[in-house]
C-alpha cells in the first residue's frame, strides 16, 4: 500500500508539516483531489477510500491534498491545479455565478452541517437558550449571511442574539476563554475538536429549524468533463464506494486516518464520522441514490445564494450549469460495498 501525500495536522490546525518522497505506482493514472479545508475527522473517508484500494480498483493512484476553503478549492478545479475538489455547494454556485467552468458531480453531503455550537457548561440546549447571549461567526461565511434565516426559523429576533465577528482560528478558543458563548460552524468540524480538547458540546443544528441544504460534493472542470468523461465516471465509482464503506466500517477508517494525521484519538474520529456519515442520504427524491442531485435540490441552492450569499440576481445561471448526475452510477440503501480483494 503505497503512502497517501498528505499533511500532518494538530488540534485546532496549527501547524502543519509536509511529507516527501511519494511517488505514483506504476501504471496508475495520477490524480490529485482537494478537500475544502486542513484536514479534519470528517475527511477520514478519503483517506479510508485510497488506503483500501478502492481508488486502485479503478486505476488511480490518488493523491489527497488540504484545502484554504471551498472557494479556494473550487479555484485550484478550475485552473486546473488539481483534478478534482471536495467544495461547499453554496461556493460553488458563488465561483459559477463568477465565471468559473465547473461542475458538481457527486453529492457526497447530501445534507447541511450548519450548526450553533456551545459547551456543555453553557447551558445552552435549545434556540431559547440563546436569548441574551453572544454568538461568534466568521464576517464573511455563508452561515453569517443566513443567520438571520436561522433566527427566524428558530423563532428568535435578531436583537435577542449578540454577534461577534471572529476569524475561523479564533472561535473554537474564544469559546473555550469564555469570550462568547457560542459559534456559528459546521458540527462535522467543530464538534470533534471540541472532543480533542477534552470538551463536550451542545449542538442545535440548523436543520433542526428547517435549514436543510446540500453541503459539500465533488467538484471537477467543464474541461475534464469533455475531455475524458470516463476518467470522471471512474473516480466518481471508487470515490462512492470508498466513502460508503468507511462509513460502514468506522473503527478501521479512524485507524486509516490517525496513521495520516495527528492529533486525533480513534474515538474522535469515529464520532465524527457517524456525525459525517448522517449527511451522506439525501430526502425526497433522491432519497435511495447516494450522490444524486436533483432540480430541486439546487434550485433551493440557487435562491440561498442569491437570497443570502450574494450572487448577483443578473445571473443567468442554471440549475444545468451548476450540476449534472450524468457521470454517476449511484449506490442505493441495500446495496453492499466490499473492499477491493488485495
């Protein structure tokens, strides 16, 4: 098994070392595939996809590289400085609505992880237990726009919320300083570096209120797409097998990954992989098609986007532009996904 290309990360990502001397197999198409941010629990299925060969049963030798944020990676797909990226689907609209020449693929996160994120201590348990007390967010996220959405659906007013603005290094140790009392962030995310820490959270999930969103899928250019069309249906297959089957397998996945990346206990990133692994199925239409995207589905998207994150309404962008199944074989519920034999 040849070594993943990877990076080695700490708690709360503050630093990070690069090791060298990786070389493609032999035979194997080279391909590179970003994810949104430094690596986290939540990329653990990655990992577990290229260590047990699935990406090799298709004929990749595939290299894993860290992201800056999904506008980034979205970037890096369309420059073509990586085959393909793990992108926020509300991103991608943003880099669509720009210019950019990409499509999504794979619906991998099939429903949001936005999320308020308090420690247990605070006493926060439900929406009205954030009356009076201060939330910390990123200036320029997508869930800073929407905040207000979450307000309304959750029944609060936008006075009965205090709102700091904090950079992303920043929140997860103003909330352990007591500088504020929760966090807007992804529960996938935050959630297991709270556990890292020694510190348990209380989570109200956004989709609790009715805020119930595609998150994150793969990510490839127009040009790739007619280019080589196949080269993409073969990543696609080994990309939905790997990730379901580290789903189905949690204990061996989180073993994959802290052989990678430090900082991580196995019972961190098993927890945080059941809290991914809940996001893979989607609702409604697509319910039984792991990595279906539907009309609908980015239709909703698309409003978020022009509604809250800033896509200009002249747009004359399309649910067609933004997304296409046609380079997908999705897996359904009852179908079971074996390791390739090594």
């Amino acid at each position: 098994m040849h070594i993943l290309k990877k990076l080695l990360v700490a708690p709360l990502l503050l630093s990070v070392v690069t090791l060298t001397g990786c070389t493609p197999k032999d035979g194997l198409d080279d391909f590179n595939l970003m994810v949104d941010v430094a690596y986290l629990p939540k990329h653990a299925p990655f990992f577990a996809a290229e260590a047990e060969g699935f990406f090799e049963e298709e004929g990749f030798d595939v290299s894993l590289m860290p992201g800056s944020g999904s506008t980034n990676t979205v970037t890096s797909v369309e420059t073509g400085r990586v085959d393909a990226g793990w992108a926020d689907f509300g991103a991608t609209i943003l880099s669509q609505g720009k210019g950019a020449h990409v499509k999504q693929v794979n619906l991998l996160q099939a429903r949001s992880a936005y999320a308020t994120i308090a420690l247990e201590s605070s006493g926060i348990k439900t929406w009205e237990d954030m009356k009076g007390k201060t939330v910390a967010t990123e200036g320029a996220g997508a869930m800073t726009a929407m905040w207000p959405l979450a307000l309304e659906r959750s029944g609060l007013k936008q006075d009965d919320v205090n709102v700091v603005h904090a950079t992303g290094e920043s929140k997860i140790p103003g909330l352990l300083a007591d500088r504020w009392d929760a966090n807007l962030a992804l529960y996938v995310s935050d959630e297991p570096a709270l556990m890292a820490l020694g510190e348990k959270a209380n989570i109200l999930k956004w989709s609790d209120v009715g805020i119930d969103l595609y998150g994150n899928g793969i990510v490839v250019s127009d040009e790739a797409l007619k280019n080589d069309p196949e080269r993409i249906e073969r990543f696609n297959r080994a990309m939905q097998k790997g990730f379901l089957w580290a789903c189905d397998h949690p204990d061996q996945t989180a073993e994959e990954f802290t052989k990678e990346v430090q900082g991580y206990e196995p019972e961190t990133v098993t927890y945080a992989l059941k809290s991914q692994c809940e996001l893979n199925w989607a609702t409604g239409k697509a319910d039984d098609q792991f990595g279906v995207m539907t009309d609908d589905g980015v239709g909703q998207m698309l409003s978020v986007a022009t509604d809250f994150l800033g896509l200009e309404n002249s747009t004359d962008l399309t649910v067609d532009d933004i997304y296409t199944n046609d380079y997908i074989d999705p897996i359904r519920h009852d179908e079971d996904v074996a390791a390739p034999t090594k």
